[in-house]
C-alpha cells in the first residue's frame, strides 16, 4: 500500500505541477517542483496557426500556443533541454516556443516560403530550408540571429528550392536542391565562413531525405526518376551512389496527389523500408548491399513509411484518396498484418519514445487518436484542430531529427 | 446547428463564381452544376490538399503560388488553370486530378482560384 502512493505521487507531480496542491500525503512544500520534459510534444494545427501541447504518458491536451501564423506543413526540431522547440512555418518564419511555459520566446521572418529545418549536433545552431528565396539560413538557437545565408544555386545560377535538410555531427548540415539535382554539405565548425561541398548530378528532381540513425547515410527520394541517391557519409570522399533504379519498371506509374516523406525513421534492423513514389508499394533494401531485398503490396501510395522504435513494425499511411488507412507490416515476415481507418485525412504518425503506442492525426476528423501498438486498441482519442505534424521531444536526441 | 444556414453563402459564392468567370470570358460550364456541398468539400480540398504543395494560403511551396493575385500577374487563363488542374503538368510534381474530380468540378474550382478563394485567418486571398 505504501508504495503504490508513493507511486502515484511521483507520477502526478512529474506531470504538472497544479497536481501537486490535491495530493495532501505529499509532504512537499517546494513551491516549484522541477517538471520534466521528456513525456511532452506539440501538434502542429495547421489551420489555425496553433501548436497542441501534449503529454504522452497520459494522453492528454495540455495547452496550446498560438499565433504561429501558416503552418501548413510546419515541422518543429527540439533543443537538447527537450523544453524548446523550434517550429519552420510555410510563411518562412521560425519561431521558438517553449514547451513548459507554453509561450513563444522568440520568432523572425526568415524566408518568403520554408518548408522545414534542423538542429546541429551540439544544439548551437538552427537551419531552415527555403523554397523562396531556395537555400539554407543558419541561426544562433539562442538569440535567432542570423548566423549565415547560404543560397542553393542550380548550375545557371538560379535559386533552387531547398529539401531534405538534416543536421551531420560537427556543426555541419545536409541538404538537396530540388531544382540542380545535388546534394551540398554545409560545414559550419566557423559559422562565420561556412564552407559547401557539392555533390551534382545525384538524380532528377530530389524531393525529400532521411538521414539513418546512426548518421551513416543520406538517401534523397527522387521524383523525377525511379531510384533512390545515397550517400556513405563515412567515405573519405563521400560520393552518391544510385540505388533502388528502376524500382516501377514496366509500370505505369500512377498521379502523386502528394509527395511521399522520407524523414522519420524508416530503418529497421538491418533494412530501409521505403516509399515506392507513384506505386502502391513499399520498398525494402539491405543496407549493407543497398540491393532492394522485397517489396510489399500495400492499400495505396504510401506518404510516411515509418519503423516503430523496436524496428519490428514500420507503419504505413498514405496519400489521397486512400488517406483515411493506416497499414502495418511485419518486419521479419514482411506481410502486412493489421489495417485500420484511424479517420479522415491522416496526415502523420509519431511513437511515443519506447513505442508502446502511437499517436495518429486525422485532419479532417480534427482529432489525434493513441493507438497500442501491441494491441491495436485505441487508448485515446483527442480534440485537436485540424492537426498535421506531431512531434514528440524524445526527437531532441537523435540525430537527423 | 450550421447545416441549416451554410447554403446562403455557398449560393452567393456560386453566384459570384459565375458572374467572375463569365467576366472572364471563361468558356466554363455553368458552374451550378457542382452541388453546394460539394463546392464545400471543394473549397476545402484546395485549402487542405492542394495546399500541401502550394501552401494552406496558396502562397505557393513545392508548387507555384496560386492566389488571385499570383494568376493574374501570371495572366494565367481560366482554360490554362481548368487545363493544369485537369491534365497536369508533365515534368512536375503537378499531377493530373482529373481522376478524382469530375470535368465541371475542376472548372469550378479554377473559377474560383481565379476569383479568390473566402479568406482565410485573415491571409491573403
């Protein structure tokens, strides 16, 4: 018996603090209790410029901030204190909230149209990638000061627009240029004279990236062509390789009404699960040998193929019209082995930290529903206005996201 | 609640479409033609789908801006923006949506680009 107080106490007061006035056992008469962050996230709703403030231990809205602007597409980065988050608005704004407090602490005007962003390893710096004007603007993560501008160029010397941007160790990021079909390493170790290694000719049309894990390797998606641009970033030299090429032959591919993200982690195990771009189909590849290993037929074409935590699952969702599913396919059997219609317009998922559920956004529901990940049951379902991105602040310490 | 007075609006929107793209010496089928509720999941669709490339405000992204002022600056016409929706655009990532509307649908829907969309949160139209 007494344990099991002890246990609920503790719990309620790492959740929120206005807790702690009901729990009279508790003989605390800190005014403050240090809360956590490790268990919040934000949700992005994209229509009404606002970021949900959750928690995933107990599934629930905590709060929200609001006056972000155009979120549509927005997508948020964390500090290492997981406390702040980072938010790349479609407006070219960047602003950082605080989670705790749940206010916004600062905000620029950085771009004419931004499409997302990226933390350095060591937290110092900010980069958003632009469409308009095309290129990458660095920021000091603490004052969002301007810190470098570095435009992307195609080989005429117009702007290209900027995806698939990813933070490298060493102060230094990752990106692709939609328009020049390249990839650029921008190395920052001197902010004040950054320098750009460029790698051309990696493929047409490279409209979005994943970094792995481990931070080993960069494969862009390429729209223009079937196939995937890889490149070893242990290599002394690191060069891009082709891979996946050819992966709809003799296929007619079929309308994209959205372009698949390859951001997330969609690694599992020894293998990269991948968006077959215009097919209804899910790609495997080793990623020892980068051959393709399988492929799996799936409801429609998938947008975000994601790997739970464990890297036993990778969960599905897709573009319209099939935007209303959900699939999840077995690793080791690479059988699809539960579907479901979480709602209208699912947009995004995200697992909680150790991925005992995930946490699914149906836009046009306005809701955000908890699922078990072991059970399928849902645990909870939340009111949130036309949600799109859920970003939990375990992404703080991986690398990549 | 809301079911019950929406139509008011939508016809006057219709309405407005209509007289905009007969202005425009659009060669459009009548725009009354597409159902109001329809027109709803319509006007949505560009905001939420369509805004996935060219942003919720239509300020463009992946995609060109789309807003009444970008396409008249552009001079686009109301065939080539019915054209663009319908066909596409090869070498893009515009995809042709005609598998997912019907012929007056996209019509109506490049009237009403044309036009402006309602305001949204106070953007741009």
């Amino acid at each position: 018996m007494k344990r099991r107080a002890f246990v609920s106490g503790a719990a309620a007061s790492a959740v929120a603090l206005p807790l702690l006035g009901g729990c009279a056992a508790t003989p605390s008469i800190q005014p403050a209790d240090p809360v956590g962050s490790g268990d919040l996230g934000l949700v992005v709703e994209r229509a009404s410029g606002s970021l949900a403030v959750v928690n995933t231990s107990r599934p629930a809205v905590l709060g929200r901030i609001e006056g972000l602007g155009d979120l549509s597409h927005a997508s948020i980065v964390y500090a290492r204190d997981g406390a702040r988050g980072f938010v790349f608005g479609r407006d070219g704004a960047l602003t950082r909230v605080n989670l705790l407090t749940r206010r916004i602490e600062a905000r620029v005007q950085q771009a004419g149209n931004s499409i997302g962003g990226a933390i350095s390893q060591d937290g110092t710096l900010v980069a958003a990638q632009n469409y308009q004007p095309g290129g990458v603007k660095v920021f000091d993560a603490r004052t969002l000061a301007l810190v470098a501008d570095i435009p992307a160029l195609d080989a005429q010397g117009k702007r290209s627009r900027v995806v698939g941007l990813a933070d490298l160790p060493g102060r230094r990021f990752i990106y692709s240029l939609f328009d020049a079909d390249a990839i650029c390493i921008a190395d920052l170790s001197d902010p004040q004279s950054p320098r750009v290694t460029r790698l051309d000719g990696i493929g047409r049309q490279p409209y979005d990236a994943l970094l792995t894990p481990d931070g080993r390797h960069y494969i862009a998606g390429l729209f223009g062509e079937d196939g995937l641009a890889l490149v070893d970033l242990w290599a002394e030299r690191p060069q891009v390789q082709r891979v996946l090429g050819g992966y709809g032959r003799g296929q007619q591919p079929l309308p994209v009404y959205k372009m698949p993200h390859l951001r997330g982690w969609a690694v599992a195990g020894r293998e990269a699960w991948l968006p077959a771009i215009g097919h209804h189909e899910v790609l495997v590849a080793d990623t020892t040998s980068w051959a393709e290993v399988g492929r799996v037929a799936v409801a429609g074409q998938p947008v975000f193929v994601m790997a739970q935590p464990d890297g036993r699952r990778v969960w599905v969702n897709f573009a319209l019209p099939d935007y209303h599913k959900v699939q999840v396919i077995d690793v080791p059997t690479r059988r699809v082995v539960h579907g479901f219609e979480p709602g209208r317009a699912v947009l995004h998922l995200e697992f909680t930290p150790r991925g005992e559920a995930v946490w699914i956004s149906a836009r046009d529901d306005n809701r955000v529903l908890v699922v078990d990940t072991a059970s399928w049951r849902t645990l909870a379902t939340l009111d949130v206005r036309s949600p799109s991105g859920i970003f939990f602040t375990a992404r703080a310490a991986r690398v990549g996201l | 609640m809301s079911s019950a007075s929406l139509p008011r609006p939508w016809l006057l929107l219709s309405l407005l479409a209509l007289l905009l793209s007969a202005a425009a010496g659009a060669s459009a089928q009548a725009p009354a033609t597409v159902e109001p509720t329809r027109q709803q999941a319509l006007l949505r669709m560009v905001r939420q789908d369509c805004g996935a490339c060219h942003g919720m405000q239509l300020t463009g992204g992946l995609g060109p801006a789309i807003t009444a002022q970008a396409l008249a600056e552009g001079e686009r016409s109301p065939e080539l923006v019915f054209a663009t929706i319908w066909y596409g655009r090869p070498g893009t990532p515009m995809p042709p949506w005609r598998g997912l509307l019907s012929e007056a649908e996209a019509r109506w829907m490049s009237a009403q680009l044309l036009a402006g969309l309602p305001a949204l949160n106070g953007g741009p139209r």
